[in-house]
C-alpha cells in the first residue's frame, strides 16, 4: 500500500508562471532570481516530479515515450526560478547530439550566477547508468549544492525501497541527507523536496 502523503506541500497552489524555452544556457532572466534546477535521464520521472511538485498536472509534459528536446524550461514562482533542463540519455542520440547536451548542461551549470541547488533524479530501481556516472562527475566538477532524488518508489515496497536508497546513496558516496525518495505518483516525500527547495532558494523564500 502506498498512501498518499497528508504532510502539506509548501508549493501547492503557489503562483507559478512558464516563463519561457531556451537553448542558450547564458540566457538573461528578468527579474534576476535564484533558481532550481531539475536534471536526470529520460523518462525517470521529471515532469511528473515537477507537476506534482506544484501541484498543477498539465505544468510540464509527461511522456509515455521520450523526445529529443534541448531546451531549457523555466518556470516563475514568486521568488524563485525552476528551471527544467533537458533529459539524457537517449539510445539514438549521436554523437555530436551528446556534445551538443553536454556543451549545454556544462554552459548552464558553470555559468549560472543565481543557481542555488540542483535536483538530480534517479529511478529508484536502477543502478546508476554510464550516463548517470558522467553526469556525476560533472555535477561534482560544478561545485553546485546537489540533492538528488529518487523516483517511482511507489515501483516498490516500502521496506525495498528504503533498502534501495541506502545502496544507491552508498554507490553514488552521498551522504543520507543529500538524498530523497519521491513517488509523484502518490505524492510521497513531494511536501518533503518541496520545504528543501524553498530553502535552498534563499530567505526570499520562507
Ligand atoms: P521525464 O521524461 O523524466 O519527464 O518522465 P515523465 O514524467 O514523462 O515520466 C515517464 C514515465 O514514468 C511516465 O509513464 C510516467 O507516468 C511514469 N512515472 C513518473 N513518475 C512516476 C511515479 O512516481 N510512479 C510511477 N509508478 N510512475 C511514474
């Protein structure tokens, strides 16, 4: 069983407003404003996250089936940008597609001023792809504050989960409290990611 969540999310309702696609990561931004981050593979569960995050279904778009967009997605809250960058991993990408995504998500990550933290998404069932391991490094490389979130918990039980969570935080040397498991699905541990994201968005946002 996994029930929903009845802890209140601090994002639900809150006003949020798309702000715009763009495929330069140098992109200016008015009003200049701290931002969040969303990265992981294709199909772990990113738009599904950030619309449950927000509570608004239709907010980002879920896919049954992965496309090949590079653009950057920001959306307004008051005080604070989410900014949903373009998944990896893709089988048939080529190879100057993946140099392409990399000169993108290194362009963003080394050169955003206002970039408070960055949610890096994980299936909860799978171990770290080659392409998770490289984004990895370059999340370390960044230097940036990195929490990193694993989805689809509600794939599996509860005490599987959790067992999950500690060989996956384990694997990646992450400490227990850089890492939280997610259902979108059931809105498990959304309210939880939701309270660290205001947070790491500064005092404008508490
Ligand atoms: P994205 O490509 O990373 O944006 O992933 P999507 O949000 O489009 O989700 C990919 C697939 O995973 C879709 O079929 C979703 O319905 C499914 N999915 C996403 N989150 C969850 C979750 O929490 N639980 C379950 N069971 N499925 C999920």
């Amino acid at each position: 069983m996994h029930p929903k969540s009845d802890v209140p999310n601090p994002l639900q309702g809150i006003p949020i407003e798309f702000v715009g696609s763009f495929p330069d990561p140098r992109v200016r931004v008015e009003p200049p404003l701290p931002e969040i981050a969303f990265i992981g593979r294709s199909n772990v569960g990113k738009s599904s996250l950030l619309n449950a995050l927000v509570g608004r279904p239709g907010l980002a778009r879920v896919s049954g089936s992965p496309g090949k967009t590079t653009l950057l997605n920001f959306y307004r809250l008051p005080a604070l940008y989410l900014v949903d960058l373009p998944g990896y991993g893709f089988a048939r990408a080529s190879k100057s597609d993946r140099a392409g995504y990399r000169k993108l998500i290194t362009g963003y990550l080394q050169t955003r001023e206002r970039l408070a933290g960055i949610v890096w998404l994980l299936d909860i069932r799978h171990d770290p792809s080659k392409e998770d391991q490289q984004m990895h490094e370059l999340l370390i490389e960044s230097h940036r504050p990195v929490l990193a979130v694993f989805t689809k918990t509600d794939k599996l039980s509860r005490s599987a989960a959790a067992t999950r969570e500690r060989e996956l935080a384990e694997k990646l040397g992450l400490q227990p409290e850089q890492v939280t498991s997610t259902s979108s699905r059931f809105g498990l541990g959304i309210p939880e990611l939701a309270s660290s994201i205001i947070a790491a968005g500064g005092e404008e946002n508490s």
